[in-house]
C-alpha cells in the first residue's frame, strides 16, 4: 500500500477514493471499504483513502478532542488489510480547514488526487466551515467528470456502528459490545519497552507496552490475548491505566502479564486485544494488597479463557 502525505503531488494513476477520518476502522469503514475497492477493481483504478491527521477536533478543541480508537499506524494497517491501494493523508491545521469546498473538490480531490469515482458517508460534510456536502459533490462531478456516490449508516443490532458508538461501548466496559462494532477486539499495538520491573518483584513480570496516546477510550483492567509473539498468541491480564498505586504521576501505561511466558521480548511490536474487563482501576493500601488483586485477577482471566473454551466446544 502507498501512502502519500501533504503536500501532494498529482495522482498519475488517477483514483477511486472515499475521505473520511476512519478511526478504528469499524464495521461501517469496513463495509465502506468493501464498496471502494470493488468499484475500483471494476474501473482498473487503485482504491484510495483520504485521512486527516491530526483528527479536526484535536486542532479546534484540543480539550475536547475524542479518545482516538487507533492510532495512524495502527489505521494503515487495517486499511492495507481491507485491500486499500493509497491511503493520502492531509496535514489538517487551520489553513486546511479554511480551505472552500470548491477548492478542495477542484485542487485536491481533482488536481492532486485524480478522482474519477468518489465514495461518501450520506452525512459527510468538508470545506470551511463544513459548507460542502453531498449535493456539493454531485453539482462539481458533472463539472470535472467523475462519479459520486453516497453510502448510508451500517447498523449492528439496530446500532448504529460509528468510533462515537465504539468510544461509548469502551468507555462503559462493554468491551463485547466494542467488539461487535469493530468487528474484532479492541486492540492497542505497541513496543515493548523497558519498565520499572515491580511487577517481577511482585511475582507477576509484565511487558510494559508503548502507548502512543494519553487518552485511550477504555481504562482499566481487562482479560487480554496478546499477538506479535514468535510462539503465537498469549493470552494474558492487562493494567491500562496511571498505576495509582505506584504512583506513576498520572502517567498512562499499559502492562501485560503474559500467562506461562518467560521470554525477554524487549522491543517486540505486539498487538493486545482486549477480550473482557474485569475492573477499574483501585488504589491500594500497600504492595501486598496489590499483589492479592492482582491474583485475584489472573485467576478471573482464567476463568475467563475456561468458560470461552467450553462454550466454543459446544
């Protein structure tokens, strides 16, 4: 897969493209994206996927910005594995946002990008002050010769799968519900890096993962499966969370007590999939009350992975 980042170069292959952020890649981007590239397969056109980074509301409300599901790598490489071509992704800063939607349909969609087929949310909205829409979209097709084509809402259960949906679901602990919107496990991806070793003091060594953002959507302490291990997948408890009893300065962290695994994994990439939460995060009294929590959590992970097993084998 290509990935082309601002400022863009004309596009001489030309495209068939759908615009949008795509965080977390849930089953609506999914169905999306399976309309995408068989239409560009049927007009010999690479399937594109234009992206903004950093997400709009982290440049306009930095406070109030959504928790990112994914992070960018994280994204290309759901989008890669949906077959996407080229993924061009825009530097979104205020000069991009008080671009017209005139001219980001004739400058970047047309000029740069080479669109001949657009692929769109019903919803979707762009250009300054979100002033372009579908209509906007169907008025210049005509003018600069390509196709445009809307696509409605995809629901699961009578939900609508949106991040917002996605977002909510983690954040309430319905990791299972988070999954039916995804399509998969919640997951973070991320380099094993070398921490401050309490949990081996504690009898209980964890892999200390790289988390990339400081506000993750789901906080906690979650029944994990662990990929990426040249022995294949783990499975393990996971602590996502400031360690308050640690004190760790409200710092965020993401530790991993693989279960039956010894290896120095130093500066593996592994992806953790989040299967079922367990409980919020507590502050202990002292180490040896932690110790026991944390026993107490291996065992209900367990537990956890023995009743999954038997229902799977019914």
């Amino acid at each position: 897969m290509q990935v082309f980042r601002t400022p863009f170069r004309p596009n001489p292959t030309g495209c068939a493209v759908t615009i949008g952020n795509f965080d977390g890649v849930h089953r609506g981007h999914q169905a999306m994206l399976q309309k995408l590239v068989a239409k560009a397969h049927a007009l010999k056109l690479p399937a594109a996927v234009m992206t903004f980074e950093p997400h709009p509301r982290e440049v306009f409300t930095p406070d109030a910005a959504p928790a990112r599901l994914t992070s960018l790598r994280e994204k290309l490489e759901r989008l890669a594995g949906h077959g996407v071509d080229q993924v061009w992704i825009c530097h979104f800063n205020r000069d991009f946002a008080a671009l017209g939607a005139d001219a980001f349909v004739s400058d970047i969609l047309c000029h740069q990008l080479g669109a001949r087929y657009v692929l769109i949310g019903d919803d979707f909205q762009f250009g300054a002050k979100r002033a372009g829409n579908l209509a906007t979209l169907q008025a210049a097709a005509a003018a600069h010769g390509f196709e445009v084509e809307a696509m409605h809402s995809v629901c699961v259960d009578e939900l609508r799968a949106s991040s917002t949906a996605v977002r909510e679901a983690l954040a309430s602990g319905d990791l299972e519900l988070a999954q039916s919107l995804l399509g998969r496990p919640y997951s973070i991806s991320g380099r094993v890096l070398h921490g401050d070793k309490i949990g081996r003091t504690l009898g209980f060594p964890t892999a200390n993962i790289q988390v990339k953002h400081n506000k993750p959507p789901l906080l906690g302490v979650c029944v994990v499966e662990v990929h990426g291990l040249a022995c294949g997948p783990r499975q393990g408890v996971a602590s996502l969370g400031v360690r308050p009893t640690i004190n760790n300065k409200g710092k965020l962290s993401l530790e991993v007590n693989i279960f039956d695994f010894q290896q120095e994994i130093y500066g593996e990439h592994l992806r953790i999939d989040f299967l079922h939460k367990l409980r919020d995060e507590e502050k202990y009294t002292d180490l040896e009350t932690l110790t026991e929590a944390i026993a107490r959590d291996v065992a209900d992970a367990h537990e956890f992975f023995a009743t999954r097993t038997g229902r799977l084998s019914k």
